[in-house]
C-alpha cells in the first residue's frame, strides 16, 4: 500500500507548483530499518534546560497552578471511596468522580474514570519538582504518595473499568517520584502498588474492545476498553530506574505481540479500526522493548508504524479522527473535514506522539522524527485552550470544514492528565546528549547547561522563529573545549544555510538531516540557522488534490471563517502561495469572495476556522 499511496503523492506533487509532496514522504517502511550501530542519544535532565519561550512557559505554570490547587482530600477522594474508606472533601467532578452506578449511555461526563489522572498529575508535579526545586510541588508529592500508600486497596482495581491504565499511570507518578522529587518511600509504595494491582489485570495484553472480565463487561462496552497493551513502557522503566527484575519481566509480559507488533514489524499495517492514542501510545512499549531488552523486532515495529501514521496524518501532525486509526488508502481522512469536529485528541495524542518520537530520534538520530515534533507541537498542542480549575480542558483539535476550538463537555478527561506533563517535557524534547555532542532538535527561546568532560557549558537560543528565519545561537563555555554540536534542518528548509561566528558554512545545511559543527568551541561563538520559510500546500490525502493546507515552515496556516455561516473562501493554489503578511502572526489571502485572513493555531482564538480549503 505504501508504494501506491508514495506514487500517488508525488503525481499530486507534480500537478500544481508548491505542492509539498514531500512532507508526507517518510522513509518508505520496510527500508532503512536496521537497528542503528550507534548508542541512543541521552536526554538531558528537566533542569538542565532554561525555557524563555512565553507559550511554553504559559502551558506550564497553568497547569501546575491547577494541579497544586486541587485539595489533597479532593485528590483521594475516589480512591478512597473505592476502597470504602472515609472520604471527605470536595468532589472534583467529572471523569475523576466515583459514581457506582455509572452508564455511560446515560451520562458520559461524571464517573467514567475516577481517579484515573492521579498517576499523571503525580508524575508532572515531580517533572515541574525538577524543574524548578518548588519545595511546595515537592511537599505535595510526598504527602499525596504517603496518603495514597494508606488508601489503595484490591477493592479500587475491582470496581475501577480501566484497571491496567490506572496501574500505569500510578506506576509512572511513583518513578518520577523516585526520580525527580527523590522520594525515599516511592519503590516501597510502588511494589504495594504492583501487589495489589496484578492480581486484578488480565495477565497480558488484551485488545480494546474484547472481554476479559466476564462478570463485568455484560451489555456494557466500557468495560473493555483497558488499556494493558501500554504498560511494558512504564514496566521497563521501572526496571531501568531500579525497581527490580520483577518490573522486566512483567515488561515482557505485558507485550502486544501477537497481533500488533509482530505484524507491524513484518511491515504489515494493522493500524485500521484501532483506538489511536492508546495504540500509538503502545509504541513506546515496543521502543522500550528495544532500548531496555534489546529486541530489534520492536524497533521494527515501532518504525514501520510511525511511517503508517504519518502517511494517515492531518497536516498539522496530528492523527486519528473520532480516535480511530484508518485503513491506508482510504477516504477516512477526506471524510472526516465533515463528518467530524473530534479530529485529533490532542493532549493525549500529542504526549504519545513526543514520547515516541523522542525514542525514535535518540535511537536512530533522523532529523525527520524531529520535524514530525515540531509540526504537532506548533500546530495542535501549544494552541490548546489552558486546563482550568473547574477540570474543563482541551480535548479534540477540530480539522472540520467548520472548525471550532473549544473545551471537550466532559470536565477531568484523561486528556487533563496529559497536558501537564506535556508542558513540563518540552525542555527534554528541545535538545539531546550523544558522546562530545549536543542535538539541538526544536527552536525555542532556551538556554542549555551542561558539563563536558569537566566543562561547565552553556547554549543560549533567541529568536522569533518559527515566524522569523532566523535563530541565534551562543555559547559560553568555562574553557575551549572540543565538541560537535548537530542542529536539525527541516525538510522543508530548501536554501537553509549556517554561519559559524559570521562565516557562511557551505554544503553544511542539508534538508532533513541534522546539520553537524565540529570544533574548539569557546565563549562568545555564535552560530547564525537560516530556515527560509517558505509557503507551500499539502494536500489531505492522494485522492483529493484539491483539498489542501497551507503551510509556512511548520506552521499550518488556517482560514479564519469571522462568522460560522460564512462561506469558505473561493481561492486558488496561487492566491494560497501569495498570502500577504499583513502583522508579525497574520497573513492575508485574496479570494474571489473577499480577503480571508490566515492564522496559526495558537493565534484563532474563538474565531471558527478551517485547516483545509478547496482550491479552484
Ligand atoms: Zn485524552
């Protein structure tokens, strides 16, 4: 199917000037996937990295607000309800309510996953812990882990429709304890955790949407959809992070084998009809499968897979409309401009999406797993409207012909459990650590500490890109010191170009590869990226050319539409190419039914839109 559908984007690519065919053309699977020879570039620690980026800074000190005011009591509450403990405070509502007596034909809001974002919102106060020495985010850490130790109970996993994801994400937020927040008692309380846990999980990784609790799922299909097929990642990281043998064994496990990942390592596409964010969640199961138990099957899988989902991926990055993934060479995704306004679950997609591609880029070092990055970290996540106190968040990224951005009905999702840990890991997605080398992978306001061999360095990034060409970058460093430093030139970069202390160097900037300076460097070196940004389209799928992105950089550029009923603009290719940049984050196309202005995600506000439009 692959070959078909790469032939039918670049006849698509051939039939109308600044067709981008080639931001959809990932190495084809099946080629290019030896496992690398080279060790897996290391992160580098949450604290190492100092963000001057405003939108970044903004999504975490948001949710960290939001996290830090919910009452201890209010946290436990289900928790301790479920497990027929006394249980006072504040309900926090929503998902994270208990309710017995919970239908979700009836009510989809309040009670379908109680408790289930503790985990998470654990793990992202030890991150943002890590981030800032905070002693408050650390106090509350280990008093909600000490209370949490008091409370869980078999009873909780009984009762509870997604007891493998809990487990999974309770797993997570005792290890970043432990790792982050240094919290003596998190090992403990984890083997509690997994005790009381295991007996009450289905032994190995069971699909979404089969049976496996008979006495449960009768008439109702909620009960099904657990999602145990995600936990090897978090197992094998607690083996990593010294948890024990016991952790690598239940990686193993807990594997997906037989009908996901070894048909995915055979290049077999077996992502149609699959719940999207779990399923590509699930890949960084198989990347830890490889970096932790050497398996090169899962690397396999894990590669072939995200060449799967970019050749089914909206232009913006993200993927999975109505949480589905979709048949190749379908008309899903045509379909789904106006069958749909639940496009992308953006959250939750986008914290899979950055996990995998951060594993994927550390292993293999291709600068395309960075690109795929920065696409969806511009165009969806950054632009999600902010989690509020009440549990209202972002949920669905609308890619309908009438677009709206609005928050999800139900309050507490899982996708309130995600964002904050996606704004505390933009630090460790921004740059990686290989032997005498640094890989600058996003550009964003920053600054880098690290040490060398004994040298107290440091990398400062400015700039106004992805809306200007230009980023600067400075280095301070305690004495010369010997290193390369590899910056990533997007594939779309054509004419991209570097300067060394003003010293053009020629040949270096190749488009979609990182970009490799070798040499002493010492304070005051400055390195010049010019990342031209030019205008281009992108069609939905093979079949219908017509419908297209306009895109700068990485950057989707949408069509406001200033009133719903208003009609799309009648435009065509060419007036697309030559939008007008009428402010710093604005520009403006000409159509034949008046001027329409054009704005990145982060920039709409509440103004209805469209991703794509029908070009004459
Ligand atoms: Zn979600």
């Amino acid at each position: 199917m692959t070959g078909i559908s790469r032939r039918g984007f670049l006849q698509a690519g051939s039939l109308a000037v600044g067709v981008a065919a080639s931001d959809r053309l990932w190495a084809g699977p099946g080629q290019d996937t030896e496992a690398p020879g080279v060790a897996p570039l290391a992160e580098f620690g949450y604290g190492d990295v100092f963000m001057a980026s405003e939108p970044h800074e903004a999504q975490l000190r948001d949710t960290h607000a939001v996290l830090m005011a919910l009452s201890d009591d209010s946290l436990l509450k289900p928790l301790r309800q479920m497990s027929g403990m006394p249980a006072p405070g504040e309900d926090l509502g929503g998902w994270y309510s208990y309710d017995p007596d919970y239908n979700y034909h009836k009510n989809f809001d309040a009670g379908f996953a109680p408790g289930c974002t503790f985990g998470q919102w654990v793990s992202a106060l030890s991150r943002a812990y890590a981030i800032s020495g905070d002693q408050a985010t650390c106090d509350k850490v280990l008093r909600l882990n000490r209370l949490y130790a008091q409370t869980i109970t078999a009873d909780f996993y009984v009762k509870h429709r997604f007891p493998a994801y809990t487990y999974d994400k309770l797993l997570l937020g005792l290890l970043d304890s432990h790792t982050y927040v240094k919290d003596p008692l998190a090992l403990t309380i984890l083997e509690q955790t997994t005790n009381t846990a295991l007996p009450h999980l289905p032994g190995h990784a069971v699909e979404h949407d089969v049976r496996w609790r008979m006495d449960k799922d009768e008439g109702d299909l909620s009960w099904t959809w657990d999602e145990s097929y995600t936990m090897p990642e978090n197992l094998f990281l607690a083996y990593q992070r010294g948890a024990g043998q016991r952790y690598y064994d239940l990686g193993l496990q807990y594997l997906d084998d037989e009908t996901w990942f070894d048909p995915l390592s055979r290049n077999e596409n077996v992502l149609s009809g699959r719940h999207a964010y779990s399923y590509v969640n699930s890949l960084s199961s198989a990347m830890m499968a490889y970096l932790v138990a050497g398996s090169e099957k899962h690397l396999r899988a894990a590669r072939n897979a995200f060449a799967m989902l970019s050749e089914q991926s909206y232009a913006t990055g993200g993927w999975g409309p109505d949480e589905m993934l979709r048949a190749p060479g379908s008309n899903d995704m045509y379909a789904s401009l106006t069958d749909t306004h639940h496009s992308f679950e953006t959250p939750c997609g986008s914290y899979a999406h950055f996990k995998l591609t951060r594993y994927l880029l550390r292993v293999t070092r291709d600068a395309r797993y960075g690109d795929s990055m920065e696409r969806m970290m511009y165009n969806t996540v950054l632009g999600v409207k902010p989690l509020q106190d009440n549990g209202d968040t972002f949920y669905y990224s609308d890619y309908n012909f009438d677009a709206k951005r609005v928050y999800k009905q139900a309050r507490w999702p899982c996708c309130s459990g995600t964002l904050p840990q996606v704004a505390t890991d933009y630090r460790i997605n921004t740059y990686f650590h290989g032997p005498r080398a640094v890989y600058v992978n996003l550009y964003l306001p920053s600054t880098l500490r690290w040490i060398e061999n004994g040298v107290a360095l440091s990398l400062t990034q400015q700039g106004e890109y992805p809306y200007e060409d230009r980023v600067t970058f400075t280095v301070k460093s305690s004495q010369p010191t010997e290193l390369t430093l590899h910056f990533r030139i997007p594939a779309w970069a054509e004419g991209a170009s570097i300067l060394v202390n003003g010293a053009q160097k020629r040949g270096l900037a190749q488009p979609g590869e990182f970009a490799a300076i070798s040499r002493e460097w010492k304070t005051g070196d400055r390195v010049e990226l010019e990342l031209p940004l030019k205008m281009r389209l992108q069609t939905i799928d093979s079949r219908h050319t017509d419908t297209v992105a306009l895109l700068r950089g990485p950057l989707v550029l949408m069509a406001m539409k200033p009133r719903q009923e208003d009609p799309p603009p009648q435009v065509t290719r060419e007036q697309l190419l030559s939008a007008k940049r009428i402010s710093e984050r604005e520009w403006q196309v000409s159509s034949s039914n008046g001027p329409t202005t054009m704005l990145p995600f982060t920039s709409i506000g509440d103004v209805p839109y469209t991703t794509y439009v029908k070009v004459g």
